[in-house]
C-alpha cells in the first residue's frame, strides 16, 4: 500500500513518537510510506529522514488558513492508497481537499485519523465543531484510549461503529538484555546533578495538564533527590512559574533529542499527568526498565489493566501528600515493579503490535 501520514510539526511529544515507530514498522513490512510535515518549524524532520523515513516539506503553512494548502495536498496525495492524519489540523485539510473531489468526481483515498489525545478541545471549545464536521469525511477515527473513544462517540457525535481503539506502542529492547547507560555518570556530567541523589526524571512538554508545578513541590520537599523535567515549554507562563520558584535540585533540560540515554541513565520515571492517553513517555521508561510512579489516572491505569502484577507505584493526582508516601514505601520495600511493567510493555505495547492493528484497520477500508 502507499502510505501517506500528515502531521503539522515533528518534535518530541507523544504523537511524533508514535508516529515515527508506526512509518518504521510500517516500512519493514514493506509499504510504500510518506510523511508531510507542513509547519515552519523543520528542526525534528532531519531526525525523521536519518532513520530513512521520506519526508516531504515542499510547502508550509502560513498563519491561519491556507487554501493553497488544501490544493497542494490534494495534488501529492491523490496517488496514495491511504491518507493518515495525525490530530485536527491535517485532518481539516484532508476533509476539504475530500470534498473536492467529490464535487469533481474524482475519487479520492481512504481517510484515517488519529486523535492523540483532546487537550485542544478543552483549550478551544470551537474545536468541537470542527472535529464534529471532518469526523463526517473519516473513513475511521482510531483514539489512543478508551477516554478519547467516549469522547468522540458521546460529545462529538460520531458513530461508534466508525471509532476504533488503538493503544500506543514503543520499541522493546529484547527482555533480559542490560538496558542500563553504559556510563552511569553521564547525567551528573550533562546536567550538573548531584552524583549522590538518586534521580527521578519526567519526559513531556511543560504545561498545566501534566502537573509539572508537583515535581517542583516533590524536589522542595526531597532536597535528597534529583528531579530532572525533559521537555519543552507548552505554556509560557507555567514554565516561568516553575523556574522562578525551582530549587537547585530540580533541572530544566528543555528540548532534548537524546531521551533514551537521558531515561537509561535516570533512576525512577516519574508522571504526574492529569489527564493521558496511553502515554509513550511511561511505555519508553519501562522499556528500559525504570520504576514508574504514575498519577492515577485512566490512561495510566491502563497500562495495569494488563498485568495481574503491580507494574507502577500510582499516586493520587496532584497530591504531593500521597506521592511522598508512595516513594517511602518504595525504598523501604522495593518492588519487582520495573520488572513487570517491561513484560507487560513486551506482551501488549510493543510498536509492532501498534502497527499491525493500524493495518487492519486500513485493509477494513482498502480493497
């Protein structure tokens, strides 16, 4: 099949992550597959093109709507077999170049969307009509939890018989083998962290929904710990609230391309989220074997549903009261809990998994 995903931007969020395992297995299977990327922002696509995943940048998208957008991808994806969306913008521009086509009478390709998660929905009331509106030109909606389903089906009006499930997946190093940082130093040299604390890191961008303001409540009241926060700024205005009040021991990193070495040198993984899908950041972490504390929420618990063993040290959202005690607990009796999560991460959310599911789903629709 010929392949073509849409995406406005590439950076290090759940979404890029992934798609950019789905186009690699995708590829091993032998599809002929393509990415758009059509921000302005182009710093991540080089990361894409080295792992020889074709990228095409040709045009980009301007501040508002762009009706010459529309035309052109219509123009480099009238070949394709499939047209895969990736959240609501690309979506918006699939679904008008599709009623194009069907006022010329031309047929267009099947058209599947996934919605990594809703956040600009709450952000953005208005988005519910859109989303409402393009649902109807989808061939299929795939959400990546069980809470974005119900949402489409209950709040956007869309038919349940179009809306499909499909939990994230990572890459699984091979169980058993050593995943550990070869040099277990190399935090301490990057970040000027203390050798003698014990760190616990967190991957995500810095924003309000993923409750970073209670890791900088965690390292005020653990100055025996590391905490290191990897991401970019989603929220001005938050970032400068965390790091005008941040202890020494609390790190902001920013952007970092070099997550896996960052995860394989940390101690404990740590998501204090309000809200997710099934989160990638939390299945990476446990591939490399790194206890999880986790917020106990939906697309965490998730990940729990699958294991009869505990996976993760949950805590309740957003008290620093509870976290606390969860910790305590942990070092006075550790748990095989890394342990079971990798398993579990092997048995149920590996990429390859993922990606034979987004299969199935487009063979429903392509014939």
């Amino acid at each position: 099949m010929k392949i073509i995903h849409i995406t406005q931007f590439l950076g290090i969020g759940g979404l890029e992550k992934v798609l950019n395992m789905l186009i690699i297995e995708q590829m091993k299977a032998g599809h002929d597959v393509e990415l758009i990327v059509y921000d302005h922002e182009q710093s991540w696509v080089s990361f894409f093109r080295e792992q020889g995943i074709k990228v095409n940048t040709g045009f980009t998208k301007k501040n508002g709507f762009s009706f010459q957008l529309v035309r052109q991808l219509q123009d480099v994806t009238r070949t394709a077999d499939i047209i895969h969306t990736h959240d609501l913008n690309p979506l918006i521009y699939i679904a008008l170049s599709k009623i194009l086509a069907k006022l010329c009478f031309r047929k267009h390709p099947v058209v599947i969307h996934t919605a990594h998660g809703m956040d600009h929905i709450i952000r953005r009331p208005l988005n519910k009509w859109y989303e409402r509106l393009t649902g109807l030109l989808t061939n299929e909606i795939v959400g990546v939890s069980e809470k974005v389903c119900q949402t489409y089906k209950n709040e956007l009006w869309v038919s349940s018989k179009k809306i499909t499930q499909i939990d994230n997946g990572t890459s699984i190093p091979v169980l058993g083998t050593d995943t550990r940082s070869p040099d277990p130093q190399w935090l301490n040299k990057e970040f000027s962290t203390d050798p003698n604390k014990k760190t616990f890191v967190c991957v995500a961008r810095v924003l309000p929904l993923k409750n970073q303001m209670l890791l900088l409540e965690l390292a005020k009241r653990r100055n025996d710990l590391n905490v290191l926060i990897v991401g970019p700024s989603g929220d001005d205005n938050y970032w400068k609230k965390i790091t005008s009040e941040k202890p020494s021991n609390l790190i902001m990193t920013g952007a970092r391309s070099d997550i896996s070495q960052i995860l394989q040198s940390s101690d404990f993984f740590i998501s204090a989220s309000l809200h997710e899908g099934i989160p990638v950041a939390v299945l990476e972490a446990g591939s490399f074997g790194l206890p999880c504390f986790l917020s106990l929420i939906p697309g965490h618990l998730a990940i729990q549903e699958k294991s009869k063993s505990p996976v993760a040290l949950f805590f309740k959202p957003d008290s620093i009261e509870d976290l606390l005690a969860q910790i305590i607990n942990y070092e006075q009796n550790p748990l095989e809990i890394n342990t079971n999560l990798k398993k579990t991460i092997y048995d149920h959310f590996s990429s390859h998994k993922m990606s034979q599911e987004y299969l199935r789903v487009y063979e429903t629709h392509y014939a």
